[in-house]
C-alpha cells in the first residue's frame, strides 16, 4: 500500500511542474502578420491631398501613442466604476450537503455529582441539507470605500489629463512634420534635377581636363566649386527626404504609403499674431495646462488620504441580517431569520492612525510645493514660446525676403546663360543658391509655425473642439480647423480675457468640449464705441490713434472683404493697403463691416485694419470683384472708373497731381525689359501711385513689357490689350536678356 501512495505521490509532483516552452517561428510568424494587419486597420483611405488639419485629424483618430492613452482612460474610467462597488453591502448565499456513517450522539454528565445522568442521545440526523443568505455591512468599511472610489475618479482625471498632453504634443509634432513634408515635395524635385545637372558638368569637367583644353588649375577650382555645390545639394536633400515618412508615422500611415500634401502659402503663415498680453496667457496657461491640473488632482487624492487616515481611527460598527434553513427533523423550527450588531476597534490604528495622518499632510504640503514649481516652469515656458516666436518672425521675414532676391538673381542669371553671357558654374551656384534660400525660406516658415505650436503647447489649449466619439477624418478636420480660428481670435486680442468665458467640459469618456467663446467686455460695447474697439484691437493708445469718425485704412498688403462675417463666406472683392473705408457695424466675433465704394458692404477681420487718424489723406481706390483671373488673350476693355459721389475734390486734386508728376519724372527704358509677376495676386494702376484706382489684377507669373520707371517705384508696362498701365517694382521681377 505504501509503495502506491509513494507512486501516486510522485505522479502528481511530476504533473504540477512546468518547463519553459518557447515560442516556435511559425507561432511568431502568424504574430508578425497578425500585427501588420492590425497596425493599420480600419482606416479611411487617402484619396485627394490633405491640408494640415487632416493630418491632424488622421494623426488623432489613427495614432498609436494617442489610441494607447485613450485606452488607459478607459480602463481608469472602468477602475473608478468598480470601486464604486466597493462601498455596497456584502451579501453572501451558501448551501450545502452533510452526511455520516453513524449517529451523531452525546452523553451527559452532572457537574455536581459527577455521573452520568442522561442516556446516550442524539438531535441531529445522519444526512441534512443547510442553506443561509445573509447582509453585513460595516460602516467603517463604507467610509473608506467612499474615500478610495473618489480617490479612483481622481486617477481617472489625471490619466485623462496625461491624454490631453500626448494629444497636444501629437498636434505640434503633425504641425512641423507637415510644414517638412510640403517643403520636400516641393523642392526634392528640383534639387534632385540641379544635383544631376551639376554630376554632369562635373563630368565635363573632368574630361576637360582629361583632355588638357583648359590649365589645371583653372579646371581644379571649377570641379572644386561643383563639389561644394554637391556637398550642399546633397545635404539639402537628407535633411528634407525623411519629412514625409515622418509625418507618415505621426498619421499611422505604413512608412512606404504615397501621398500628397497641400502646400501652404510660404508667404502669408495663416497663424495669430498673440497680440494677448502676457498676464493673460500666463493665466490661461495656469488654468489649462495638463501638468497643472493633475497636481490639482493629486493635491486632491492626498487630502483624500489624509481623511482616510482620521476614518481609519475610528470604531467598526457591523450590521447583519440574513435567512437560514436546515433539514434536519429533530429541530423545532427547520428555518429563521437572524439580525445582529457588533461594534470593534483595531487598537493598533489607534497607535498608527496620527502618524499616517501626519505622512498625508506631509503629502499635501509636498504636492502644493511641486505645484508651484510646476507653475514656475510652466509660465518660463510661456514667456520663452512668446520670446520665440518673435525671433522666428524675424527670421522669416528676412528668409522670405532673402529668398525674393536669390529668385531675382536666378532668374537674371538663368536668362543671361541662355544668351552665352553667363557660364554653367554660375548658373548653376545660382540655382543652387537660390534652392539653399528657398529652403531656408520653408524652414523658417516651419520653425514660425513650430514657434506657434509652442505657445499653444505652453498654454495647454485643447485642439479638439468637441467630443471625438466616432466622428470621421473630414468632420474631424472641419472642427480642428473652426477650434484653431477660435483659439486664434483669443489670442490675437490685445485685452484681458476673462477666465469665465473661456470653458471646458471634460467628460469620463475623454474628449474635450470648447465652448463658444467670447469676450465679455466686447458684448458690453455698443456700437458707438466701435473706433475704440479698433484701436484696442491694434494696440493703439487713445494719445496716438484718435480716430477720425468712424474710418479705418487697410493695414496688410491685401485684405479679403467677405459676404457674410466668416471666412467659409464668399469673398466679394479684394482690398489692399491704404484703402479707407467707412464703418458700419462690428460683431463681437472680431469683425466689422465696412461700406464699399460701389454702395454694397462687406466684412474684414478686424486684424486687417487700423484706424484712421487726424488728418490723414482718405484716398479713393476703385474695388475689383474677385472673379476669375483675366486671360492673357482678352482684349475686352475694363470699364471706366466711375467717381462716386463721396469722392473729394482734395482727393482728385491728388491724383491729378500724381499723374502730372508721373509725366515729367516717367522715363524710358532703353533697353527691352520683361517683368514677371512674383506675389499671388498684383494690382496694375491707372498712375505710378497707390491713389490710382485699380485697373486690372493679374496672378502671380503673368508677363509684360516695361516700358518705362517712374523713380525707382514704379514701371510703366504694355498689358496684353494694348493699353498701358503701372505696377509697383515691390510686385515683379526683371527678366534681362529675353
């Protein structure tokens, strides 16, 4: 018997142990393929080129770092539910089956006497079924269950706060891998091509040289400079051939998936100028900033701790109530309900209880300092994001200008080489240079709008302006794009905003609302006081911008007028700078409406205009309607510019004088000259004069003759209609040589 009970034994010992087992390649074969195919899943197709906002939007319904944390916002959202749980009744059932080989009796014994005084007897039968449910609720434990579920909603809003942190960081990052990405579709292609033309005139060279047609030297320094010109193109093209996988990997797109960008305007960044004062950001970043509120959360859960410690002291009261029931025959009543009470107290928690007390208070007073450090660096952020973008505005002001002359160049000496008055190395360094502040010129760009990014990242703005749910790419991209304008105008107005109209809902499922914001103190405004609206809006003291009536000038090189007070509206005509305009209503979304020279109104950002002052000239400028560009090949003749009756005499004296000067200073040019149009739209005048009305507009590439100069502003040019007309040299580029 023993030796099979050492058997069985052994048997179950060898059963219980377990041996490694790895993986074989074919189970983790069936896993790589499984996870390619899950990586990108369930994903709309890319079918037209996307703008920044659906990379955006693709970047925040696909990306993997932001699925992961929604993910964990879910499962603490779960966690806080069950611990809600925690703070019912426990109420127990059990039921059960006994049976023995032989009755269950006793004897009983006398204490006085010592003998036994009864005959064996038995009160229980040798086979009974049992069955009970019962209720015990400890009030001590509720309290702590209530403290620890309030404690779990807290974590549940922290890991939401860590959500909107890697959303906004997500955001920045979309944002500077997609000014890359449109960079390097635009300008891989050319350096490509330039690159090949310089290998090739290497060559050349070195069978020059081969060939002793030229000195040594001479031939050594020219393969020297298209070396460097080499060197450089090809560094030019490191930097930009990863940008469009990057930005792949940002909108979970497979690294080798082909796709195209829309490219932004290099020469008008559609960013806010954050004429916000500097308080008022630091407040908003204080207020919003993800860091900030998950210390106010944790401050939360340590005073909750602190609570629990003082419950934790305190005496346990027991209350229970239950149903029971037995089979067995030989008792009087085969089933009862039972109730009872019962009060207890740990006394050690009485010994540890003040010290965990103490421990959570030192928690407090540690969360409160790191939150102040916190806040330290939080508003340092703030002020360097602002400092920063300064220095990039900077930066691409001087990039773009930079790269306007480098075109300039290029395009004389790409003319003069087509004539044999310039040789292949100095086309191509001019080429090469001209792509060197082209691309600085779009990294510049890129940097502004990471600067940008940076302050809304240092301020902890939400992209998002409503719930995610399940809403697709292209509605995702429509609300980020209305969230930014919004955000924008915020941040553009150069008052205090108020707290109370900036707000957030942040639901347990983990999106985030942005209310409709607006500004109190604007509502509070009638429309009289709209002129010092204005000059609030621009920054201009009542000293040094008192407004005449209720006029404003055009402050930005063109300016859309729009139908309706919303840039989805139609755009009516065009403005440009200088155009005054009289004032008829303003809303408090930041636009004004304006009257246009033919009778009709219209709506601009109030960011487009700027008072006008005492004493300035208010010249008259005809309108054009946006509508199709001209072609080159219409000789149909524009209407005469009819004077509208609010025109002044003052007014036509100017011109009329502007144009007798036009005559005696207009000289000609001796030498056949071509301009090419350089900017998106220019305005062609009636006079060498931004008081002379518009005559035509004319896109950017368009041709004409220059026939004469006016000083060193203006050109006097052939239009395609046989008719004459000026264009400021600002606008144009002089093609020498064709």
């Amino acid at each position: 018997m023993r030796r099979y009970v050492i058997l069985l034994i052994g048997l179950l010992m060898c059963g219980c142990a377990v041996l490694p087992k790895p993986m074989t390649m074919s189970q983790i074969e069936q896993r790589v393929d499984k996870d390619i195919k899950e990586m990108y899943a369930n994903q709309e197709p890319l079918t037209s080129p996307l703008n920044i906002y659906d990379a955006m939007a693709r970047a925040i319904r696909y990306n993997l770092d932001h699925r992961l944390k929604l993910m964990e916002t879910a499962l603490a959202s779960k966690q806080a539910d069950l611990s809600n749980f925690d703070m019912l009744p426990k109420v127990a059932t059990s039921a059960g089956y006994n049976f023995r080989n032989n009755e269950s009796g006793a004897y009983s014994i006398s204490l006085l006497t010592g003998r036994q005084s009864l005959e064996a007897s038995t009160s229980e039968e040798r086979t009974t079924q049992t069955f009970n449910i019962g209720m015990l609720w400890n009030v001590l434990d509720f309290g702590v269950s209530y403290v620890r579920a309030r404690q779990q909603a807290d974590n549940l809003l922290i890991a939401e706060e860590r959500r909107r942190k890697v959303l906004q960081n997500i955001i920045q990052d979309v944002r500077y891998a997609y000014c890359r990405a449109s960079s390097a579709e635009r300008l891989l292609q050319e350096m490509t091509n330039l690159l090949e033309r310089a290998k090739s005139a290497l060559e050349r060279s070195k069978k020059i040289s081969d060939e002793r047609l030229k000195p040594p030297k001479e031939s050594l320094e020219y393969q020297r400079e298209l070396l460097e010109n080499i060197r450089l193109l090809w560094g030019l093209i490191q930097n930009l051939s990863p940008a469009k996988t990057e930005l792949a990997t940002l909108m979970n797109l497979s690294p080798g998936t082909k796709f195209q960008v829309i490219e932004p305007e290099w020469n008008s960044p559609d960013i806010p100028l954050f004429n916000n004062p500097i308080e008022n950001l630091e407040r908003l970043a204080m207020a919003y900033r993800p860091e900030l509120r998950e210390e106010d959360y944790r401050a939360s859960i340590s005073a909750l701790e602190a609570r629990k410690a003082i419950l934790e002291m305190l005496p346990g009261l027991n209350l229970n109530f239950g149903y029971n029931y037995n089979s067995n025959d030989f008792l009087y009543q085969k089933s009862w309900w039972d109730a009872g009470t019962k009060v207890s107290l740990n006394i050690f928690k009485l010994v540890s209880g003040p010290a965990s007390y103490r421990a959570a208070k030192s928690q407090q007073e540690v969360d409160h300092t790191r939150r102040l450090a916190l806040s330290v660096a939080v508003l340092t952020q703030v002020h360097l994001s602002r400092q920063r973008y300064g220095m990039a505005m900077e930066e691409y002001n001087v990039s773009r200008m930079l790269d306007d002359v480098n075109n300039k160049l290029d395009a004389q000496t790409a003319a003069a080489g087509s004539v044999g008055k310039a040789d292949e190395l100095t086309v191509i360094r001019s080429a090469t240079n001209a792509l060197v502040a082209k691309m600085r010129h779009h990294l510049a760009f890129t940097e502004l709008q990471n600067a940008a990014g940076r302050i809304y990242n240092s301020i902890g703005l939400d992209p998002l302006p409503g719930a995610v749910g399940t809403a697709g790419v292209g509605a995702l991209s429509k609300s980020l794009e209305q969230s930014f304008k919004e955000w924008g105008r915020i941040l553009n107005e150069p008052r205090q905003v108020r707290m109370s109209d900036v707000e957030k809902s942040m639901p347990g499922t983990g999106t985030v609302k942005l209310e409709n914001i607006e500004i109190q103190e604007e509502r509070e405004r009638p429309p009289d006081a709209v002129s010092g609206l204005i000059e609030e809006n621009l920054k201009t003291t009542a000293k040094t911008a008192e407004t005449s009536g209720k006029k404003v000038s055009i402050r930005t090189d063109v300016a859309d007028i729009y139908a309706e007070p919303s840039v989805n509206s139609k755009i009516k005509i065009q403005a440009f700078m200088g155009e005054h305009y009289k004032l008829i209503d303003w809303s408090s979304k930041g636009w004004l409406k304006i009257e246009l020279n033919d009778g009709s109104d219209g709506w601009i950002p109030t960011v487009m205009i700027r008072p006008v002052l005492n004493g300035e000239k208010q010249p008259k400028v005809e309108q054009v309607a946006k509508k199709e560009p001209p072609n080159v090949s219409d000789d149909l003749p524009l209407k005469e510019r009819e004077e509208s009756p609010q025109e002044t005499a003052a007014a036509k004296e100017d011109v009329k004088e502007e144009t007798e000067q036009a005559a005696k200073g207009d000289q000609q040019i001796k030498e056949a000259q071509m301009l090419i149009i350089t900017i998106k739209k220019a305005n062609i005048r009636t006079g060498p004069s931004p008081l002379h009305p518009v005559k035509k507009i004319e896109e950017k590439g368009a041709r004409f003759k220059a026939t004469g100069i006016m000083g060193d502003e203006w050109y006097r040019i052939q239009m395609n209609d046989g008719t004459e007309g000026w264009v400021h040299k600002s606008v144009v580029s002089v093609l020498t040589g064709v």
